[in-house]
C-alpha cells in the first residue's frame, strides 16, 4: 500500500461555500494511486468540509440560511465570543457538520457521484486562508 500526503492551503471570502474537488482530485492524480481512498481533513474549528451539490449554487445556499437560523449569531447564552459574534457559532456549526470527507478512488479518479463536490464550507463572516491536508492511500 502507498500513502502520499500533501496541505492544500484554501482562501474563502467569508461565510459560504468554496468548491475543492479540482484541487483534490490533481493530489490523486500526482500520487499515482489507482485504487484506494483519499481523506481530506480540515485543521480549523471554524469552518468544515461537506460533500454537496455542485450543480445548482442554491442548494449549498439553502444548507447555509438553515444552519444560520439553527445557529444564530448574539446568542445571548454564549460565552465565548472574544472574536465577535460569529466566533461561538461558528464553532457549533463546525461540530455539527464535519472536518474530513473520504472519498473511494478508482482508475486514479475520485469516485464522486455526478452532481457532487468537495466544499470547504466557511463559518466565519472575515476571509480567511484555511489548511487543509489530503491523504491518499492504496495501490
């Protein structure tokens, strides 16, 4: 079994949704794994990672107006908010999602179903520049 490991280092604008398959899949690419897995994992408390639609930007906007009224900003209950209003839920909607996809590889390509994506999904209202590592195993 091979392993190849690389950071991917994503920009966001702010609160949303920044496609990364692209960038992921040219890391499967370079490794040379025909069959096996590729984990991506996200080193930040703040944002997180989805497997989405990728057609159609309306549904990731929908998925982000609902976690937004699931999870206000001024919360008066919240005590963590040294960075503003958006810190304390930024970091509920990063438990409540995920911080890595695994997506199967076969014949050297992500295995991904038509309409899906690997989005980095922002929390935070600032823009930020966000790491992420891929890991890439099998033969």
């Amino acid at each position: 079994m091979s392993v190849h490991q690389q950071e991917l280092s994503v920009g966001t604008r702010g609160k949303g949704t920044t496609e990364v398959t692209a960038e992921v899949a040219c890391i499967v690419a370079e490794s040379g794994i025909a069959a096996g897995t590729a984990t991506v994992f996200c080193q930040h408390t703040s944002c997180s990672l989805v497997i989405m639609e990728n057609a159609d930007p309306s549904a990731r906007r929908d998925l982000e107006r609902w976690l937004d009224r699931l999870v206000p900003e001024n919360d008066p209950d919240f005590v963590h908010t040294l960075e503003g209003p958006d810190d304390m839920p930024s970091h509920i909607k990063m438990a409540l999602t995920r911080t890595s996809e695994t997506v199967p590889i076969a014949r050297g390509r992500l295995q991904l179903g038509t309409w899906q994506g690997i989005f980095l999904w922002e929390h935070r209202a600032q823009p930020h520049r966000r790491r992420l590592v891929v890991t890439v195993m099998g033969e």
